[in-house]
C-alpha cells in the first residue's frame, strides 16, 4: 500500500518537474531521491510511458555522449492534470496537516 501512494506522489513530481524544464530518467530519478523516493529504472521507466501515452507528456529523443537519451515535457492535458492535483493537494494539506 506505501508503494501505492508513493508511486501517486512519484507521478505528482514528474508532472511538476517536466512543467517547469525538460526531464529525462537519471536526473528525474537523483530528484526523486532527494526527496526520499528509492525508485529504480525498472518503475521510473514505465511509469514515463504510461504518462507518455496517456498524454500527460511528451518524449522527444536525442543523442546525448552518442547514447540515445529520452527527454519528457509536459502537455496541455498533463498540466491540466497537475492543476487538478494541487487543488487536490491543498484541500489535503488544509484537512490532515493544518487541523491536526
């Protein structure tokens, strides 16, 4: 069940993080893990197609240090979502942390 919520909280931050600059999976999983999120490639990785095809972001491909690297943005759809989600996260903040 952590992993659950953990993972929901995971896709909060790479919907913020791809608002803000483009991402791409070894920097996204050094900025997870400074705010205390173990995640490997093997749940990062799907979890950026997912997003990908739901149309949350979009994925560009470039080489970097000839090695192909995946770059992710968000779309109109993913920063409707992540909008929704900080309404959702205020109303939770303001319920379980400000009236203890």
């Amino acid at each position: 069940m952590i992993r659950d919520l953990e993972l929901a909280f995971v896709k909060i931050h790479i919907l913020y993080h791809a608002e803000k600059e483009e991402v791409f999976g070894i920097g996204l999983m050094e900025e997870l893990g400074s705010h205390g999120y173990e995640i490997g490639p093997g749940t990062l990785y799907p979890t950026l197609a997912k997003l990908e095809k739901g149309s949350f972001l979009n994925c560009k491909t470039r080489t970097v240090d000839h090695k192909q690297r995946k770059y992710y943005r968000i779309t109109p759809k993913g920063r409707e979502l992540l909008d929704k989600m900080r309404e959702k996260i205020e109303e939770l903040y303001q319920e379980v942390i400000k009236q203890k």
